[in-house]
C-alpha cells in the first residue's frame, strides 16, 4: 500500500508538473505573441491624447489673435489654422519619414515612409510597442503643426501671406524634421548621446522659439513700433486660447508617455502644477510691478506648461512647482529684457517659448530621477551631474541649428518673395488686405 | 487498474486545474492593484474634461457681467485653477483624502504628494494610478472654489478674493470632501450617496455663496440701475465647455471606464437637456425663450444629476433635471424678490440644484444601476432618503457658518469690497490695469 | 429749443438718465466716444511691462429740450456725474433750429 501510494503520489506530482510546465509555455507564447499586441487603453488614449494636441493648435491662433489690434485679428487666427492644414499634409507625404524614418548618418529619417509606405496598423515597437503606428504618426504630425504654429507671434501684423505660406513649409522641412529626429528619431544623435526631452522642449519650444527671434530680426518692426499703443483688442479671447491650450497640454506632455498608465499620470499631474505655480508666480511678479495681470497670468501659466514639458516624465510633483515658478520669473524678465531692447518679436515666442523651453530642458537635467521613470536617468540633484551637461548642449545645439537656418531662410524669402506686406497694406490691417474679410462687424 | 488509471488522471487534472484557478486568483488577486490601461485613459481625458470646466465657468460667468468687468470675472477662475492646483498638491488632497481622523479629516501622511505615486491605491480606485485619482479629485476642489465666485463678482477685492479661496479651500471643501468621499468619512459611513458631487461640490458651493454675498452686500447701484450682461455668447460657450467637461466629471466619477461610465454619460446628458428644456418653457411661458436661460438650465440639470449619475435610470434623469430647473427657476425668482445680490445665482443653481439632487437620489437611486450604490425611496427603501437629507442638511449648516465666519473676518482685516470709485470704474482697470476689449 | 451736449463718465449714465427723467427728460442719444482733457489717458499692463493709452472712454449724451428745462437738465447731470475730480466731464448748451418727428411730422416743441 505504501509503494502504491507512493507511485500515486508520484504521478500526481508529475501531472501537476506537467500541467505547470504546460501552464508556463502557454503563458509564455502569449506574452510573446503580446509584446507587439495592440493595446486597447493605451490606443485609446494616444488617439483622445492627438485630438488635444490638435485642440491647441487653433488655440494658439485665439490666444495670439486676442493680443494683436482687431485689424489683425483674422490674420493671426488664419496662420495656426492654414499651417493646420498644411503641415498635415506635409508630414502625411514626407514629413514623419523625415522625422522618424530609418536613421540617416543620425541627422535625418530617410524616405522609406514616403507617403505613409509602410506605416499602418501594425505597432512600431521602436517607438510604440501597443498602438498602431499610424496613431504614434498623427500624435507626432500635431507636434510639428503646432511648433510652425507657434514661431506665428514673431511676425504678426505684418507678414505678407504668400512668405508666410512658402516659409512655414520650409521651416518644418529644413528645421524641424531634423531636429525631432536628432532628439527622438532612432538612431538620432542628440538621443543616442542621451539628451532626455520627454514632450519637446528642445524640439517645440526651443527651436520655435528661437527661430521666432531670427524672423523677427529680419522681417523688421511693425510701423509705430515703440510710439503708438499696440492694443490688445480682446484680452477674453486670448484667455480662452490659453484654457485650450492648458487642456490640450494634458494630451501633449501625458499623451507623450505613448501608454496609458502610471508614466501618463505622472506627466498629467506634474503638467498641472507646474502651469499652477507659474500662473501663480506670474501674478504675483504683475502684481509687485503695478497689478495683478489677467494676460499676464494667462501667459504665465503657458510658460510654466512650456517649461514642464521637457521634464514631464522625468520629475516629481514638488519639482514641477520650482520648474514652473523659475520659469515664470526668467520669462517675465526676458520679456522686459526683449522690450527694453525695442526687439519687435510681436508676441514673445522668444521669451516664453525660447527662454521656458530651454529652462525646462536644463531643469531636466537637474530635476530629472529614475524613481519617476526607470527608462530616463537623475539629473545634478540625484547625484548625476552629466545629464545637466547633455541637456546643456542639446539646447546649445538646438539654438544654433534654428537660429541659423531660420535666419538665411527669412533672407531668402525676402530676398525673392518679400517678407512684408506694403506700408499701406499694413496701416490697414492684413485682415482686409491680405484676406479681404473683417472679423467683426 | 486499466479502469482506475484514466480516474486517477481524471483526479489529477481536476486537482490541477483547481490548485491553477486557485494559484491563478491568487495572482489576479496580487494583481489587483494592476493598473488597467483603459480604466486609466478614461479617468486621464475625464481629469482633463473637468479641468476645461474650470475656466468655463470664468466665460460663463464672465459673459453675464458689465463689460468693465469682464476679464476680472475671467480672471477668478483662472487664479483659482492656479492657486488650488498647487494647495492640492501640497496639502488639500492628504486633507480630503489622506487617512482617517476621527471621520472628520484626513491626516498629513500625504503631505507633498508624499507616498501618491504611480501604483494604484485600492482604497478609491484599484486599477489606475493613485497620482491619476488625485488629479481627477484635484479639479473638483478647484472647481468648486470658482462655482462660488459669481456671488460676488463686480465688486470684491481681488486680494481679499485670493485669501478667500486658499482658505475656503481648506476649511470648508476638504473637510466636507472627507467626510462623504474619504475612507471613513463619517458621512461616508452613514452611507451617503454622491456619485460626483453633488452635495461634496454644488452644496457646498452655492451655500457659501449665499454666506459670502451677505457678507459682502450688494453692487452699487443694484436693483436701481440696469446690471447688463455684456456678451452672452461667451456665456453659451462657457455653458456648451461646462456640458461638455460634465461627461467627464460624471462619467469619470466611476474612476474606471465600463458599464457604470457609460450610464453616468447617459444621465448626464439626459439630465443636462430635460433641464434645458424645462427652462427655456419656463421663460417662455413668463415671456420668450430665453437662449442665457436655456444655458441656464442645462446647467442646473448638470448639477442636479451629479449626485444620482451613478445610482438612476435615463428616466429618473428625466425627472431630476426637469424638476430641478422649474425649483431653481423659482428660487432665483424668490432671491431676486428678496433682493438680495447674490450675483450670479450660485445659491439659486449649484446650491438649490445639487440639493435636490442629492434628495432624488435617495428617491430614485437603484442597485439595478449601481450594485455598490443602495435602492432609494421608489425602491423600498426610505432609509437612504433620510440619509441623504440629513448629508445635505450637514452641508447647508457647516458650509454657511464657516464662509459666514471666514468672510466677515476677512472684511474687518483685509476688507472684501474695493472703493465706490473703483467699482464704478470696473475692476478691470482698477484691479488689473487692464481692457477685455479694445 | 436748446441742445444739450454732455461728456460724463461711462459709470454715470444710470444714475444720470434716473435723475433726468425724474425732471421729466426722457428722450436722450448716447455715444461712447474717446477722449482726452486735463485727466489725461490711462496705463494698461501688457503681459509684461506696461503700454499708455492717450484717450479714455466717456459717454456723450445728446439731448434736445425746451428752453424752460435747460437749467433743471443741467443740475440733474451735475448733481450725478459731479466728484470734483478731473474727468468729470463737460456741458455744452447750442441753440436749435428746428425739430422734425419723423413717424408724425410734428415740428418744433411738439417734437421734443
């Protein structure tokens, strides 16, 4: 009886191993077989995350239309919503491939995604494991729609429309799809030196903002720049810019985790207070100086979302605060610093864009922690101070490459085309002389 | 034995299939707190919806005041969304959420976001990460500071208004927040239903705008001059960004996305529009349809149905929302005759509405909908409806004692009001050196 | 006849129609105008820094009376717009022809 029990319990010992092994090999296969498995949630969020990125880019064109005088109104609306269009083209049929296409000697995407060839439903695990990459595109084609968008406040109210057009396209082409692919392209070489930028601080907010300097050096002051009031003439509507804006952030910076989950709540939460604190830092500074500024706290809290994005995956709440009060404060005073040198950059794309992008990205390098996100690195603060000095070239680099390219390309334009409308099309307004419309009756 | 062998085999497959259902439980069971990738996208865009409502509120406030008013009305809101987001962060939601004191408070363990990381906390919602939990109740607490800020627009001093929403933020809503959502809350535990707030945010909000605009008094002029509003459609629009924020504010309360999601959307928006319906006949039938009105209503239906979105039927909403806003029609109606400058009628809106909400949930609430929730009067059980009046009648109570007691303090030490001349001026020029409009 | 042309204050115009009409002057035309005197324009803030505007908003109310309300039209406007400050506003008095209303061909007084 004891062998025969024993016999039984070997067997049954081997059919509970049998079974576990069976067990381990089918778990296994299916692991695999989901490693390039679409993920539901996490499509779902990068779809709603592309559908907030594209809300801001109109919103840009509000929040930029409120600051100009109503003659303008139209045509400051009009740039965000036609490089809508056209960048969507352009990134359709040869702009991703740029951007994201197999690396080219680090510095370009080759053409082998011309038109979408090869970009389809599948997920493309060397960016996105669980989405299609057709998601991963669109996401990405919104980023560079909305960084052309942005550089629009350097030449408001006096562009002519056809420059405008010819330089819009040129600058996504000649510099921005090299950069989004030197920073996040594999194979890119600001990535491969270790350059962290999780939404685009670099690539966005540095490179727009700095090109909006170099255009605006070239197409030169409005008319009565410095002598007569340029009014904002609806202050309402550029704050109803910036509530678009802030919303769409949430899909810009947490949408960049290209997951749903804890990375994408960390970024969405960091996003929030760090616009916070900048808003707040902003009135308080308005405030010290005369009054609490309802434009001012607007624009404050756009400068503190610039400034997070670079560091919305790789810093701690508490972090976000300091990054977007700093933010606020060195923007304020770039600001001042731009007026005071009778620098006409229109909106400041420089001041917050420029100054907040690069801020963020050196904060990175400074705030940045492993504990938020295992696949960055610690910056000065977690005991690694050569991240800080990555970040520091990267931005460096970025600064160069923009500013030279966009200043021999506005050269260009205005040397063939004509960057400016006529004097007396300005005194009228591009409303009515670059569209024949009028925005209110 | 030819026989016994394939029994024995049968015996043992048997017994590893249980020992694997049991193992394989146990690792779901481990696995609990796994964080879902729907559920947490769904609570991500809702997060992101409230957030919109937020400055929506400030266009839909914004549009019903003096032109020379316009970008300080805005401007509540947008300090607020500032100004809250950080207190969150730094204390309000260990406050509102952090454990227990004596059912009252939360106590200061997650002080700085101190141990709300990017795993899930069962406690309020196993499957997405508590960072995401936090946000998500982040813009409640905004949001029910700037519900407040149409009892006294057009006249309050903008530092005065700054002190008073850090401190109302603190004293009243993360108390009350506590008491019916945090784990053991004693509101909680006596079992109060509130899906998404209605007696935690439009309770507590239009009591204490009440509280404050008596506190405060009426606009110069009020009641003898005409008090005009300056762009209703910057009203519609903040209505149709509120309508459309509210999915997420309701839906997302299920803090997953499924079945329970979908039937919050669905009686939020029935709710939403048997109100909207209900109002614009109301008007008509004293005059004309009236389109502020109509936005108007779809509002209070919104806030009628926050509490029950979780609990009622699409019918029930029906009900809820059309009652609603014939009781909010008449209350604004009543607050007018007794003139009183409540401005913008947050009483008459969140605090009437969410009232009623929270009534008719203990009416028509039903564990068909919400097996977690409890069945309501029309289903046999008239404990709930006592329940959830004596909930509401805590809030009213607590709310307007301590707003009443913090806005005179600020009167006598900071002052509420700004002078006669800067109010005549506007507070835009005055408070903020600024033009809405050129 | 007489037309009085009165510059006020924007925030005055209740107050200032309230005490016309208790004087028994309804009819009015109102005009927001832009303007400038010894109150000089204003400074608004820009998102940093500040820009001046050299006019500031008023209303201009035109009315026609009988000569008889001059006076009581004149100490209802003041006793309202009056703070003593600058900015306050001005009067002006100018003499009128005639009068035509258009729905009834009345001319004259008959047309006030």
């Amino acid at each position: 009886m004891d062998i025969i029990k024993s016999i039984r319990n070997i067997i049954r010992f081997k059919h509970f191993f049998l079974a576990a092994i069976l067990l381990a090999v089918l778990t296994d296969a299916a692991y695999a077989a989901e490693t390039s498995k679409i993920d539901t949630g996490d499509t779902a969020w990068m779809l709603i995350s592309s559908a907030l990125v594209m809300l801001m880019i109109p919103a840009v064109g509000l929040f930029y239309g409120g600051m100009v005088r109503k003659k303008n109104a139209l045509s400051t609306i009009m740039f965000s919503f036609i490089i809508l269009a056209l960048i969507s083209v352009q990134w359709v049929l040869f702009g991703y491939t740029l951007a994201f296409g197999h690396d080219v000697g680090g510095v370009i995407g080759n053409l082998d995604w011309l038109g979408l060839n090869g970009v389809g439903q599948a997920p493309n695990a060397d960016y996105a494991a669980t989405i299609p990459a057709l998601a991963f595109m669109a996401f990405q084609g919104m980023f560079a729609i909305i960084t052309v968008a942005l550089i629009t406040g350097a030449f408001v109210e006096r562009i002519k429309f056809s420059a405008f057009m010819v330089f819009a396209l040129l600058w996504a082409t000649l510099v921005y799809d090299p950069i989004a692919h030197w920073v996040w392209g594999t194979g890119g070489w600001l990535r491969g030196m270790g350059a962290l930028d999780f939404a685009g601080g670099t690539v966005v907010h540095v490179s727009s903002g700095i090109s909006a300097l170099a255009i605006a050096f070239v197409i030169g002051a409005r008319k009565g720049f410095g002598k007569q009031p340029m009014e904002p003439h609806n202050i309402p509507m550029s704050v109803l810019g910036a509530i678009l804006l802030w919303f769409g952030w949430f899909g810009f910076n947490a949408g960049s985790a290209v997951a749903s989950g804890g990375l994408a709540a960390s970024a969405f939460v960091v996003t929030n207070t760090a616009a916070g604190a900048a808003a707040l830092t902003w009135t308080l500074l308005s405030w010290y100086h005369k009054r609490p500024s309802v434009l001012g706290t607007a624009t404050g809290a756009v400068v503190g979302l610039v400034a997070i994005t670079p560091a919305s995956g790789f810093v701690t709440p508490l972090a976000a605060i300091a990054i977007g009060a700093i933010a606020a404060v060195l923007s304020y005073y770039a600001m001042l610093f731009r007026m005071k040198r009778n620098v006409d950059e229109s909106l400041d794309v420089w001041a917050c864009h420029g100054i907040g992008g690069t801020w963020g990205a050196i904060a990175t390098g400074i705030f940045a922690t492993t504990l938020v996100n295992p696949a960055g690195a610690n910056g000065l603060l977690y005991g690694n101070p050569a991240q800080l000095v990555i970040q520091i070239a990267a931005v460096g680099v970025t600064w160069i490459y923009a500013f030279v390219v966009t200043f021999i390309l506005a050269k260009v334009i205005d040397a063939t085309i004509g960057l400016r409308v006529g004097d007396d099309e300005e005194a009228v307004g591009l409303d009515i002389s670059q569209h024949a419309e009028k925005a209110y009756a | 034995m030819g026989l016994k062998i394939p029994k024995m085999r049968f015996k043992h497959i048997f017994l590893a299939v249980i020992l694997l259902a049991v193992l394989t439980n146990g690792a779901f069971a481990a696995e609990e707190p796994k964080i879902d990738t729907g559920d947490t996208a769904w609570v991500l865009i809702s997060t992101a919806l409230v957030m919109l409502m937020i400055p929506a509120v400030g266009l839909f406030y914004g549009g019903m005041v003096r032109k020379k008013n316009a970008l300080s009305t805005i401007m509540f809101s947008f300090a607020i969304l500032a100004l809250i987001s950080v207190q969150w962060v730094l204390f309000g939601y260990s406050l509102a959420f952090g454990h227990d004191v004596a059912g009252v408070i939360g106590n200061l363990d997650w002080i700085g976001l101190n141990g709300v990381g990017q795993a899930p906390n069962a406690d309020y919602a196993a499957t997405i990460p508590s960072m995401a939990f936090m946000m998500f109740q982040a813009m409640f607490a905004v949001i029910t500071v700037v519900l407040i800020t149409g009892a006294f627009v057009e006249r309050i001093k903008f530092s005065a208004f700054l002190v008073f929403s850090f401190l109302w933020a603190t004293l009243v809503y993360d108390p009350v927040a506590h008491w019916v959502w945090g784990a053991g809350g004693w509101l909680r535990n006596m079992g109060t239903l509130d899906f998404a707030g209605g007696i935690v945010v439009h309770v507590s909000a239009g009591v204490s705008a009440v509280a404050i605009a008596l506190v405060i008094g009426a606009r110069k002029g009020f009641g003898k001059h005409t008090m005009e509003p300056h762009s209703i459609p910057l009203t519609v629009i903040g209505a149709m960004l509120l309508w459309f924020g509210w999915f997420g504010f309701n839906g997302g309360s299920a803090v997953a996305s499924g079945g329970l999601a979908v039937n919050a959307f669905v009686v939020t928006n029935t709710g939403g529009a048997a109100a909207a319906l209900t109002w614009m006949l109301l008007s008509w039938y004293h005059k004309k349809p009236s389109v502020l009105g109509t936005a108007t209503g779809g509002i209070v239906g919104l806030a009628a149905v926050t509490p029950a979105s979780g609990f009622v039927t699409p019918l029930a909403a029906i009900v809820i929302g059309s009652v609603a806003a014939v009781i909010s029609y008449y209350a604004m109606l009543f607050r007018m005759k007794r003139n009183i400058d409540e401005s913008l009628d947050v009483w008459a809106c969140h605090g009437i509405g969410g009232a009623w909400g929270a009534i008719a949930t203990g009416i028509f609430a039903t564990t068909l909908v919400n097996p977690a929730g409890a069945n309501g009067l029309l289903y046999g059980n008239s404990g709930l409806l006592v329940t959830q009046i004596i909930a509401v009648a805590v809030t009213w109570i607590y709310a307007f004692a301590v707003t009443f007691i913090l806005a005179k303090v600020i009167d006598v030490t900071i002052g509420l009001r700004v002078g006669e001349e800067e109010e005549a001026v506007g507070l835009d020029v005055s408070q903020h050196a600024e033009k809405a409009y050129s | 006849m007489k037309k009085i042309e009165a510059i006020i204050r924007p925030e005055n115009l209740d107050g200032i129609r309230i005490a016309l009409q208790e004087k028994g002057i309804i009819g009015m035309t109102v005009s927001e105008v832009q303007g400038r005197g010894r109150q000089k324009g204003v400074c608004l803030q820009w998102r940093a820094g500040e820009y001046c505007i050299e006019f500031l908003e008023k209303l201009k109310l035109d009315m026609i009376v009988d000569d008889k309300d001059v006076e009581p039209a004149i100490a209802a406007i003041t006793q309202v717009a009056k703070t003593g400050r600058n900015g306050d506003g001005k009067i002006f008095i100018y003499p009128v022809e005639d009068v035509v209303r258009v729905s009834t061909g009345e001319r004259g007084k008959e047309a006030i």
